[in-house]
C-alpha cells in the first residue's frame, strides 16, 4: 500500500562560510546592480538575496 522512502540527510555545516565569503565579498550588492530593478517590487527578497 505504502512504498518506503529512502532519505539521505547531510551536513551542511560550510554553508555558513560560503554565505560569511559571499558577504565578505558583496556578491549580494553586485548582482542587485546587473539585475534591473522593476518599478512595482514582487518579491520581499532583493534578487541577490534570491541567488
């Protein structure tokens, strides 16, 4: 009736480096001034923030 479900679960520790090297390096301000901008914000995140 029911089939199992196999889950594989990680670490994901370095995800905090990798965001402390993003801020470090203003990626998130340098994609949202490539990115145009609309007139009307849909999102609540900036498109730098969304990558």
């Amino acid at each position: 009736m029911y089939e199992s479900i196999n889950i594989e679960i990680e670490n994901i520790d370095h995800l905090g480096i990798i965001a402390g090297i993003v801020d470090e390096v203003g990626i998130v301000e340098i994609v949202n001034q490539k990115l145009p901008s609309y007139p009307i914000r849909l999102h609540i995140i900036s498109c730098g923030w969304e990558i």
